[in-house]
C-alpha cells in the first residue's frame, strides 16, 4: 500500500476546499490544494471531480471546473446575462473608496492608462479598473502612441449617475490639494 492509500482523509475535506475555492481569483493546483490541505493529491482530484459532478446535477448557478492551470469555480454560462444584468443595473450598489478614488483619477486624467492610475493612486488599480468597466462607469480608448498602454476614459454613463452634463462640470480640484503643491510631480511625489 502507498502513502496515499493509507491516509486519513478529513471529514471536512469538501468543506474546506468549497472555502478555499470560493476565495481565490484565479485557477489552483490539485497539488498546491493537496499541499495546503494536508491530504494527498489523488483524494484532492477525487474530491473536486466528485463536488463538480454535484454541482452540475443539483442545477447550481456556479460550476466547478478543472482548466490549465488547476480548479476554480465559475459562473454558469446558462447564468451570464443575469449575472452582468446584476453587474450593470441590477442593484444599486455603492462604490468602494478605492473605485471611487479611481473614477477620480481617470475622470480629472483622461484618457490615463491602468498603469497611471495606479501610479497616481499609489497602489495596483488593476481589480477596480475591471469593476468600473464592467459597471459601465469607464471604458477603452484606445491606446497610448508611445508605450502602447491601453487608456481609459469615463462613459456618458458615468455622467448620467454624476448628473453632469460634461466633464466641464466637475468641480475644480484646487480647494482640496495641499498648500504646498509646488514640487509635486505628476504622482504626487516631491521631485
């Protein structure tokens, strides 16, 4: 008998991959699951085959899949419409400090690529760039001449939720920068 033959397979073992499943991003090893769960790598397969199967026969809105990279879980194709109709209008939701601190920068920069943003935000914008896109609040420009960036600008969505008419009719953003402005670069760092 091997190693895997004989280990114990926790009771908990499908409940603690349903977790771990439902909290990453992107696809995950059997292996790096295996790893982290303490069990071996056939019974991690077995498992999530096993998890798929029922999904798939109880009819749930989401699937669990095995793609190149490892498993993740996803949504239904039979389920895409109402899920992007939920995305764009479906449910009045507020925005994040971080979104809106992003609809800012891309609003008073544009049109301003990712990488922009981020540098003027001081952290990586890429999740909430995708958020304010599929919400419909920004979307592609084309792409900058010289690094080949793609740019983003605000939509006459964007607009319709502000109550403006035109980018004119933002407020000045003078009142609200330090006094001390002069030596600042476009980051907001003393040069």
């Amino acid at each position: 008998m091997t190693v895997e033959e004989t280990a114990e397979v926790p009771p908990t073992l499908r409940r603690d991959l349903e977790a771990v499943m439902m909290v990453v991003d992107q696809p995950i090893s059997e292996y790096d699951l295996a790893r982290a769960l303490g069990v071996p790598v056939a019974v991690v397969t077995e498992t999530l085959e096993s998890l798929s199967r029922e999904y798939t026969e109880q009819g749930r809105g989401f699937d669990l899949r095995a793609v190149a990279d490892g498993w993740r879980v996803y949504t239904r194709p039979e389920c895409a419409d109402i899920v992007e109709h939920f995305l764009k209008e479906g449910q009045e939701v507020r925005l994040t400090q971080a979104a809106l601190e992003t609809m800012a920068v891309v609003a008073y920069r544009q049109p301003v690529s990712r990488g922009r943003v981020s540098a003027v935000r001081g952290v990586n914008c890429d999740g909430v760039m995708r958020t304010l896109v599929l919400r419909g609040l920004i979307e592609e420009s084309g792409h900058d001449p010289e690094s080949g960036a793609l740019l983003y600008r605000t939509t006459s969505y964007f607009l319709e939720r502000l109550g403006l008419r035109s980018l004119e009719e933002l407020p000045d953003l003078a009142p609200f920068l330090p006094d001390d402005i002069e030596g600042l670069d476009d980051t907001g760092e003393h040069t």
